[in-house]
C-alpha cells in the first residue's frame, strides 16, 4: 500500500529543505517525539531514515523535514503533492523519555535538526518544563519554523555561521551562556554531528561549566532499522557497541564516540556522489526531452 | 621367515587368549596360522609388486608372481578394502567412510561398523569367524564384547556386508555349455517346479518339501554327514540354527521361518563333520562365498559340501514377527504366535494359518516396514551363489520352485529325483511362472552400484564468478530417471525420520520413477509448501540424505535435486498443484514474520480454511530467503512465487508492518484476531568483541547480505543501496552465511575472497555444496584461526587483521571440538572489508511489545513442543524459539504450530 504525499512545502530561503506532510494513519496512531521512519521512495529505492517531525493523529499523518543531501533527498524532493512513496516503516526507535524537570530543557536544533526537535519540545511544553531552544543554521535561509518553535519555546535564541540572523556563531556560544546563567537539567541537540559533538563537550563539565546531562539524536546510516544489519552501529567510550536505530536514535551524547561516527558517516561518500551525479543527469536530460517534446 | 603381518602379529600376540575361548586348540591355532601366513605372504608379494611397478597391471604381476589371476583380484581387492592401495589412487569408497579404523594400519576394523551402518544381514558367520568369540546376537542385533575382542578384524574382513567383490558374484563354477545366465537370476541350469512324494515330509512341509527331500537324500547318498538347518527354539516361531546328523532329525526342522536366525553362527561347530550341506538364504549363501576367499586365498570352512538357497524377499528380526502378528493382525482376529501353524508369502499376500482352511493375510506392502534395515540393501531373491535354490514363487501351492545352478546341484536334484522321492516338472523359459519369478526377482535388483548419483550440470565456476544467476540448472529428465532407481524403496525408510516436516520421500521417488510428475509434487506438498526453496536450501546431507541407507554403502539419493526438478516442472506446469482447502471458517490468524515458519504455518492454516494475515517488517516476503540467501543460491522469484501460491490461496500479506511498533498483539486482538503465530527469526547479529569493530570496512554478514540481496546492491547505481567491496575481503565464520557472504564478495568484485573460520574443516556448519562451490569459485580457507584485532589506516579504514592459529580440544556443548588458541602464533593478515558472519541472536523488537510472553535467558521464546507459548493464543516457532537454525526446521516448527493453532481454534470457537 503506497502513502500518499498530502502536502510539499519548501522551508527557509535555502531552496533545499522541505517539509512533506505524508497519509500514515497507523504509524500516527503510534508516533511519539524521538520516533523515526524509513522510506523506500520506488522499486529502486534504498530505505532512508527521516524523524517524524511532527504527527497528526486525527488525520493520520506524519510530517518529515528533508534536506536535499544527495540523491534519495533529490528524489523525495521531485515527489508533488498527490504522488505516493511506495514504503513508509514505522515508528521506529524509542520515543523520548517525557518527564517535569526541575531545572529550564534546553532544545538545541541545528540546520535541519530543528525539525525533530519540534515534537520534543511540545511534548516536554506539555508536562509543564520550562523550554528554552536554541536555533542555529549556517544561514538565515537555512533558518525555517522560528514561529512553531517559539510557540512551544519559553526562550528561543537564534544564531547563524554567518550573522545574517540572530547572534553571529555557533550554537555551543549561547550554550555556554547558559551553562554559566543558570542551572539546566538536560540539554538536547538535534543537527550535524559535528554540532552534536562540541554541544556534548560543552556540557561534559569542561572550562568549569557544570555538568549536563545531554541527549544527541543520531542519524546514522541504515537498513532495516530493526537492530537487524548493525550497520548504524555506534562506538561508545567505553569500548561498547550501541545500535541508533534500537537503543536509539536519542542516546547520552557523553558516551558517544563522535571522532569514530563522523568517519563512519562519510563511508558511502564515493557512491552517494556518483548516484546523485548520475541521477543529476538523467533529470537533466529528462528536462531537455521535456522541453524539446513540449 | 618373512617379517609376519600385522594380522599375524596380533593373533600371535592374543594366542592365549584365543586358546582360552576354545575355539582351536593349540594345534588347530598353528594351522590357521600357518594358512593364514601364506595367504597374508602372497598379499604383501602382490603389494609389493604393485609398488614397484606403480600401478596395477594384472598381465605382468600373473607372469612375474605366478598367481592366478583370479587370486590376483581377490588379494588386489583385499588390498585396496584396507586402504594399502591409495597411493595409485585406488580408494575403497566404504572404508574410507569408516570414521573408527582400527588403530594398527593393515588391519579391518571389527563388524560393530557393520551393524551401526545398519548394513548387517544378520547372516551370524562373524560369531563362526571371531577367535576369541568376541561376537554374539542379542535380540538380532551383533553384539561385541570390548573386553574379548582382540581387535585382529577377521569379522569385517570375512563379512559379505563389508566388501564383496563383483568377481564373487559371477562365477563359482568353471563355465560350460548348461549354463545360463539372467540378471536377474545370475548363473543357472534349470528351473523346475516340484513336489515330495515322502508323505512324512509332506505332512510339515511348507510348499514342496523340497528342501527336506534334497537333505534326505543327500544324506542317503552319503553327500554330507550334516545339515545345517534352521529350526525352533521353544518360544513359537523363534528361528534356532541347528546341525542335523541324520535323516530322521529332518522333519524337525522343516517349514519356512521368516525370522532373521543368524544361521551362520554355528558353522564353527560343524568342524567336527566331513561334510556339511548349509541351508540357508541369499546373505548366508553370499557368506559362504566370501569365506570361500578370504582371508585364506581358499575356503575357511572347508567341509561345505552342499549350498541349498532359500528365496527370501526380506527377513525380519523375531521381535518384528512379533509386532506385526501383534498390530496387523490383533485388529481382526485375536492371534498368539502358538496358534499359528506357519507364516507364507505368496502372491503379493502375507499369509499366517492357524490351520489347513484357517487363514488371513494381508498385503505384503504392509509388512515392509518392519523389515530388517540390511535386507533393503540385498539385490538377491534367488540365493545366486548355492548349488541349488529353492522357493515358492513361479509354483502351485503345495509345490516348489527348484533352480538348479552347480553340476552338484544339478546331481542332487538327480539324486532325488532317481530314489522317486519328488515329482517334477520343468519350468521353460516362455511359461508364466518363468515370467513370474524373473519379474519378482528384478523387483528386488538394486541400482545402486551401477549408476552414480547424478550431479546437476552447474554454471563454470569461471563464469558463475562474475554473475547472480543460479549456480546449478538442476536435472534432466535423464537425470532423474537414472536417480529414482538408485532409490532401495525401503520398508522402513530413514530418510522421512530425517526430514524435520516428514515428506514421504520414497513415495514421491516412486512416482517419479514412474514419471507420474503431478501425483509426486501432490505428494511433496501435502507434506511441504515450499518444495522449490527446500529443494535448495535445506542441508540435505544432515538430514534426510544423511539417513538415507544408501550412504552406509554409497552415495545417498539425491533427495534434494528430485525435490528441486518436481517442484520447478510444478512451477513451470499451467495449473499448479494446489493442496485441497478446507471452507472457509471466517477465523483471523494472524502471523508475525513472512519467512519460512511463518509463510508454512499461513500455508498450513489457509489450507484448512482459516482468514490469514501475515504480517511483515520488510517491504517484500521472504524473510532470510530474501534478505539472506542470494540470488544465485535461491532466486528471488521462486520465494516470490510461492508468496503468490498463498495469497491465492486467500492469505494476505501486510508488508512495513513492524509488529511491537505500528501495532501490537494486543491491537490486533481488538481487530478480530483469535490467534497468532510469531515467527520473526533470530535477526540480530553477533560481534566478535575484538578491538578495531567499529573501523570503516568492518561490517556484519547481516548488512552486507541485506545489502546486495533484500536491497539489490549488486545493481548499484540503478538501484540506490550502495555497496563497497575491497580488494581483499575476509569473512569471519564457517556457516552458510559465511560461505553466501564470500561468494557474494567474490561476485562483487573482490580480488581474493578468505574465509577464516576458528575450527577445522570438518566442524563447518555450512551446507556441503556450497562449501564446495565456494572452493571451485576460488574462495580461499584459513581454518583453525581466529581474530585477534582489527588494524586500521589514519581514516579508520581497516587495513589489516591479526589473527591466532587455533587447535581443538575437547567436545564443548554443542559437541563440536573447542577451538583454543595457540600462543604466540599471531600473525596478520592484508585485509580491506571484515564481513562478520559468526552468528545472530534473538531480535527484542516484537518480544519487548510483550512483556509478559515468557523468554529464556537468551531472549528466544519458550515454546511447548508444538510452538505454544505461555500466552493463550500465541504460538512461535523458528529462529526466534530455536535461535539460529535451518529453513527447513523453521517450516517444521510452523506446520506443528499450524495443527495446534488449529485444535486450540477448534476447540474454542
């Protein structure tokens, strides 16, 4: 049974990300923040974790961010409204432990991270936390969904690589600010590893800021999404092996070995660039053909 | 004197101990030493010949050794049967079997193999032949005594069950003009058909009488001084082997017994007697012919005067008699053994009197299965190798059928027939009884030593190398004719023992002898839904073929190629064979996994008219078959197939559906579903904790193979799952995963493929063929080694793997030798991709969604034996109760659960 695309908007300037809104109404009957999908977009397909990023029971759906990284992304992105995605799996991995802290959650999205960190803050907003999200993108055009955010936000800090939006610099800045201010209960980061990694050493309890307790989101590559491959398989610092997609896809950013998952990351590098070029030439010339047969 | 032979030697060595167990006394024992010298002296001058000329040429050792060449074979024979003979290349098939060879080289082992490869005919000449009468039966079954037994292997030598030439077969006579020859009958003059006129003999006679006639007069003609006969001990119809000495003795002993009597075991008494005539069956005419050779190069008894063979189809062992009197007869009529006045095979019938007019019967077929397991090998109805044989198929009631094969048989029945003791007719080659006999006789020929089992045709490994397509192209129709009559068509046959789901194999081979292809995959699917992927996949070698009979004496029937060529001309055929299906019930079943257990059980439930809905995690059914199998071991449109079989059988298949994720058990109770079946196998994979797991190019055989198969990576890039093979990849394990991974490696383009496996080549879980295959394909096998690290480069790419030399020692749980590793032999490996394939464990996902269904400490589910779990309704079976097993075993587990699912069912709606 093939899940229909019920709504495709593009988010930010960027022309890259985009926010598909897909009929699942089985998997929204169970989909909780920190839950993922797998999608197989047609027969040729290979199966692409997305995080739900939103659900909606009653109508039975879910919604997913993408950002346009390779060729997979490409193709969803092709996908219109009123097309089907041939294989939608889930939910898959643990939904987020939602609890009343003591202390101010601190939400850290960057880049397309933001999207996921969507349902954790509501959910947490809901049970009465105090939610302070920091948002961070290279740009502003990368920046999308400040206002939906900010509805579930009690503080929402902006900031850009290049300044062309809130503060000027990373998101670990007004982190630190933070960690100096006042005393936080847990800090979650959802974006590129590399942020994931220096969010988690700023709250390692470093440079004599305090301890934190932190929740990274890891999309790593992955097959079945059951435990089954290993192939999004994890090292952690003490030696042990975790797998993202069963003990995860949110795990203690203090024991994940980042220096090892940002290799592991980038192994498919070669074949994910000759697939896309590949299929960057086939639209090409599917445009020309278009364009020459009306 | 020449240096004596371990055989003499070991004789020498246990002398007191031969002479305390009075068989020969001090001067008999020199004497057979002595013989035995000679014949031993001429075997060692014929190996040594054959050494120095490096092979055999039987023209140049007559000449050079003035040795018959008669003898020449048998000492040749002898030779190669204890493996002296290999280094020209001559091997014994069956020796080389035997896993327990005696520990001194040049010496047989003792006939304990014979009994435990079920061969023994029970024929009792080893119990004659052992020196130290190490050997007796108990209950028809050979039994050695360790403590007696001096380990000098004259029994297995002298056993027709062990070697028996082919020369022995053809001649025991010089040939002359009388003679005739029939394949089915070998060597003989005439056959007649004839009755006593001695009204005594007549009275207990069974047919003819003919047999107590030929030994009275024998012993009026002073032929012999002693009949070695089969009579009764005082349990009813319980065989006891006796000598007769004079005609009055006779009447005793008349009447056909069909129980085994291991008459042989007395022959060693009748030393006393000039002249002895032995009655007795097909295998104990066979023994005296052996014995006749070896392994004195003349005959060990050499008081034989008269061989009078029996017809016999099979015999039974007493306990056998006993339960067919007890369970096909005790139904009709209540039957004790003491009322049955004799026992007759005729016609297709058994037959049991209690009197003249009081009879009943029952079809021979019935009474097959209890059969002696080393009758189903015996190609011999006629008694071949006797002066005479004698039986009452091809004659009237009250009458027998004589066939006169020696000049002394032809004499004797002369003899017989001068003192008007019998009346006589002949029987002439056109007439119908002629026809009759010849037609049971060729019944009960066996293939087996004249057609090989036949191999499929397969892909050059050169080519199959580069590509997915299927390795073997399975059989011809020639191919499968010449197969299914290497089959014995046993009575009681082993290979359905061995099969976990109990296809009747010799039914199915039967029919496809007689080419009836539709009534055969029928038959195959009441048993097995899925015959084209067992046909490949299962390891036939430890199952079914591995009972099979055949391989005690040779290579088994290839029970997994005919399964394989029923099941593609079934899927080749217009109208697929389709089981009988029950009306529908309108009862939901709902089964977790689409791999073999579940797609068996959904099989099994819809036939009997349940609403069945599998539900499966993957986009596509199959389970291992697809995701773990490649395409050139199991193409993927077979599994697909056999999805489409079910769903036209009404089943429905939900694929995406992770259950414990998108629903539970409990959801689906509330959507109408009375009961489940979980079979979701045993997915997660296990690490092999070394340092180095988690570098680039170290991977699992459950992504590697999800990869290329569930995700055809092997297409990249019009497929979109990557892949990346290194030049030098090595895989860990010694299992199918481990030999499918290679391949696929090798497929993909690696330069050289090693699979490196921590026991030897003998412990390797991997089914035969493909171990096989893989070599062919030029894999390469470090066996005994172990890893020890992973090495990797400045990119967290690995590089390199060191590893440790392993020997084995003692059995560990699973009875396999434990590997341990031999300190300080490290050494590395170049190696760019590690596919770990050393196992998979159980899977929490769906478990964990139920926390109160009861797992043993492994996380596997705790089942009852027909796959019910402590949960009303649920049921389990496969990998996921069993951890990592066979496809086969899994559709086993899910038939069983099929038939308690549906009691449980029926019994509560």
């Amino acid at each position: 049974m093939p899940y229909k695309i019920l709504e495709k908007r593009e988010l930010g300037g960027s022309g890259i990300v985009f926010e598909m809104v897909l009929e699942t109404p089985l998997i929204a009957k169970k989909a909780y923040a920190g839950n993922f999908v797998l999608v197989r977009i047609n027969e040729t397909g290979e199966r692409i974790p997305l995080t739900i990023a939103d659900y909606d029971r009653e109508r039975g759906t879910i919604t997913i961010v993408v950002q346009i990284a390779g060729k997979s992304t490409k193709l969803l992105f092709h996908q219109n409204v009123g097309d089907s995605i041939l294989d939608v799996v889930g939910p898959l991995g643990n939904k987020i432990h939602i609890k009343k802290y003591e202390y101010p959650v601190v939400i850290i999205g960057g880049g397309v991270g933001i999207a996921p960190c969507y349902p954790q803050a509501k959910e947490l907003k809901e049970v009465g936390n105090k939610i302070i999200s920091i948002l961070g993108a290279r740009n502003k055009e990368l920046l999308f969904w400040r206002d939906k955010m900010g509805s579930v936000s009690d503080e929402l800090i902006i900031c850009t690589d290049d300044g062309s939006e809130g503060i000027k610099g990373v998101v670990t800045e007004p982190l630190k600010d933070l960690l100096k201010r006042e005393k936080l209960s847990i800090v979650i980061a959802i974006g590129p590893l590399i942020m994931m990694k220096y969010v988690a050493l700023t709250t390692n309890g470093f440079d004599g800021l305090p301890k934190v307790k932190t929740i990274v989101s890891l999309n790593t590559i992955m097959i079945d999404g059951t435990g089954m491959c290993g192939g999004c398989r994890f090292p952690t610092i003490d030696g042990k092996i975790g797998f993202a997609c069963v003990d995860g896809p949110d795990v203690d950013g203090h024991i994940v070995d980042f220096d090892n998952l940002l290799k592991r990351a980038k192994r498919f590098e070669k074949q994910e660039k000759e697939s896309l070029e590949l299929y960057d030439r086939e639209c090409k010339a599917l445009k020309k053909f278009y364009k020459e047969n009306g | 004197m020449e240096k004596a032979s371990p055989l003499i030697e070991v004789l020498i060595d246990n002398k007191q101990k031969i002479l305390d167990s009075k068989k020969y006394n001090e001067v008999e024992f020199e004497e057979f030493i002595n013989s035995l010298m000679q014949a031993e002296n001429e075997r060692e001058k014929v190996l040594k010949k054959i050494k120095e000329l490096g092979r055999i040429d039987i023209q140049k050792l007559k000449e050079d050794l003035k040795i018959s060449e008669e003898r020449l074979i048998y000492n040749i024979e002898y030779l190669k049967e204890l493996g002296l003979l290999e280094f020209i290349g001559e091997i014994s098939e069956f020796y080389q079997s035997i896993e327990e060879k005696n520990e001194k080289e040049g010496l047989f082992p003792n006939v304990s193999i014979i009994r435990d490869k079920k061969i023994c005919s029970g024929c009792g000449l080893c119990v004659s032949i052992c020196p130290t009468n190490a050997i007796n039966f108990l209950n028809d079954t050979l039994n050695i005594d360790d403590d007696l037994c001096i380990n000098c292997g004259l029994c297995y030598a002298c056993c027709h069950r062990s070697f028996f030439p082919k020369e022995l077969k053809t001649d025991q006579e010089k040939l002359d003009s009388d003679k005739k020859y029939l394949k089915e009958f070998n060597n003989y003059r005439e056959i007649y058909s004839a009755q006593t006129k001695d009204d005594l003999i007549r009275k207990v006679a069974q047919d003819g009488g003919i047999v107590t006639t030929l030994l009275k007069t024998a012993f009026i003609r002073k032929i012999i001084d002693a009949a070695l006969v089969v009579g009764v001990s005082e349990k009813p119809h319980e065989p006891l082997p006796l000598l007769i000495e004079n005609e009055e003795d006779l009447l005793k002993s008349a009447g056909t017994r069909y129980s085994n009597a291991h008459a042989l075991k007395i022959l060693q008494n009748s030393k006393k007697f000039k002249k002895i005539a032995v009655v007795g069956t097909p295998c104990v005419m066979e023994a005296l012919r052996k014995v006749s050779v070896y392994p004195l190069n003349e005959p060990f008894y050499n008081n034989i005067a008269l061989k009078i063979g029996l017809f016999c189809m099979e015999s039974f062992d007493y306990e056998k008699i006993l339960d067919i009197l007890k369970n096909e007869f005790l139904t009709r009529r209540l039957i004790i053994p003491k009322e049955i006045k004799k026992m007759d095979i005729n016609k297709g019938r058994f037959i049991i009197y209690k009197n003249n007019k009081d009879f009943f019967d029952i079809p021979i077929k019935k009474i097959k299965k209890y059969g002696r397991f080393g009758c189903f090998l015996c190609d011999d109805l006629t008694s071949e190798l006797s002066d005479l044989s004698i039986g009452s198929i091809g004659s009237e009631p009250g009458w027998s059928t004589i066939i006169t094969r020696t000049s002394k048989g032809v004499d004797l029945f002369q003899q017989a027939f001068n003192l008007k003791l019998i009346e006589q007719k002949k029987i002439e080659e056109d007439s119908k009884s002629f026809i009759t006999l010849s037609k049971i006789a060729k019944s009960k020929l066996k293939m087996y030593k004249e057609i090989p089992r036949q191999k499929m045709i397969e892909q050059d490994p050169n080519v199959r190398k580069n590509n997915f397509q299927e390795v073997p192209k399975g059989y011809t129709l020639e191919m499968v004719k010449l197969e299914t009559q290497r089959c014995l068509q046993c009575g009681n046959p082993l290979c359905i023992e061995g099969c976990p789901v109990n296809v009747d194999i010799p039914k199915f081979i039967r029919l496809l002898r007689q080419e009836k292809f539709s009534d055969a995959i029928n038959n195959v699917k009441t048993y097995n839904l899925l015959p084209a992927i067992c046909g490949r996949v299962c390891p036939q070698e430890i199952q079914c073929e591995q009972t099979c009979l055949l391989s005690s004496v040779s290579k088994p029937i290839a029970i997994g190629n005919l399964e394989r060529f029923i099941a593609d001309w079934d899927r080749k055929s217009q109208v697929k064979a389709c089981p009988d299906c029950q009306a529908p019930k309108n009862i939901k079943v709902g089964i977790i996994g689409a791999g073999p257990a579940g797609l068996t059980c959904a099989g099994e439930l819809l036939m009997r008219g349940y609403d069945v809905t599998i539900f499966e995690a993957f986009h596509t059914g199959g389970g291992v078959l697809v995701y773990g199998i490649p395409e050139f071991r199991l193409p993927k449109d077979i599994v697909r197939e056999e999805i489409e079989t079910l769903k036209t059988l009404g089943g429905k298949i939900e694929y995406n559906k992770i259950i414990g994720k998108i629903m539970t058990i409990e959801d689906l109770k509330s959507m109408g579903f009375k009961a489940f079946f979980i079979g979701v196998g045993a997915g997660l994979p296990t690490f092999i904790i070394v340092t180095g797991l988690s570098l680039n190019g170290v991977l699992t055989a459950n992504e590697f193979l999800t990869r290329a198969n569930l995700m055809k990576a092997y297409k990249f890039p019009e497929y979109d799952t990557p892949i990346k093979i290194g030049k030098i990849v090595t895989v860990l394990g010694g299992g199918n995963v481990a030999m499918d991974s290679a391949r696929v490696a090798l497929r993909l383009g690696a330069e050289r493929v090693i699979v490196v496996y921590r026991r030897s080549e003998k412990e390797m879980p991997a089914r035969r063929a493909e171990y096989h295959h893989a070599i062919e394909e030029g894999i390469e096998f470090q066996f005994l080694t172990n890893p020890v690290s992973f090495i990797g480069d400045e990119n967290e790419s690995v590089k390199q793997m060191e590893v440790i030399k392993m020997r084995l020692g003692e059995p560990d749980d699973s009875g396999r030798r434990r590997p341990i590793p031999i300190e300080g032999s490290e050494y590395k490996i170049e190696t760019d991709t590690i596919i770990i394939a050393i196992g998979t464990k159980a899977n929490p996902i769906l478990t964990n969604s139920i926390p109160e269904l009861k797992l043993n400490k492994w996380g596997y589910i705790e089942t009852g034996e027909h796959g019910k779990t402590n949960l009303e309704g649920v049921y389990a079976g496969g990998d996921i109760v069993t951890g990592s097993a066979t496809v086969i075993s899994a559709m086993g587990a899910g038939k069983r659960a099929a038939a308690e699912i549906d009691s449980y069912l029926t019994e509560k709606i």
